[in-house]
C-alpha cells in the first residue's frame, strides 16, 4: 500500500514482473494499479482473519480470496493495457 501511495504520489510506478520483465506505470494506470494492490492487502487480510477464525467455514474464505485474486489480476491487466495505450498515444 505505501509502494503504491509512493507511486501515486511521484507520478510514476515501478512494477517488477518477472526474472527479465519489469513495467514503469504512469498517469491513470497508476491509479488502476492501485485498487489491485488494495484487493492484494484485502487478500491478505482475509487469509489471517481466516486463520484466527475457529468457526468451519473455510469455503467462505475461499471464495473471498478466489474472488480477490482474481479481480486484482483482472484490474492490474487493465492497469498495464491502460499503460500501453497511452504510452502508444
């Protein structure tokens, strides 16, 4: 959350994808980029409130994070078409 704070604050976001692949995030899709990250940290949040949780309710927990995860993948692909569009314009 602060990394992506940081980059909303700088204007430009620094994104490490792979071994050999790294992405530089500017304008809008930082933004875009940022809502992943925040479904990220909901993500985390789910998986130690699920551990803490003595109740069996486990699938529920699943679901959330399926969900979360997805929709952060989702979102951060928009984030990255975002930042090839405007960088091609």
């Amino acid at each position: 959350m602060v990394y992506g704070a940081y980059g909303i604050y700088s204007g430009e976001l620094y994104v490490f994808l792979g071994r050999r692949t790294e992405v530089t995030l500017h304008g809008d899709a930082i933004y875009i980029a940022f809502a992943a990250f925040i479904l990220g940290c909901i993500y985390c949040l789910v998986e130690i409130i699920d551990h803490f949780d003595k109740r069996d309710n486990e699938e529920i927990y699943i679901r959330i994070r399926a969900g979360c995860q997805a929709f952060g993948l989702l979102i951060f692909g928009f984030a990255l078409i975002q930042n090839s569009v405007m960088a091609g314009a």
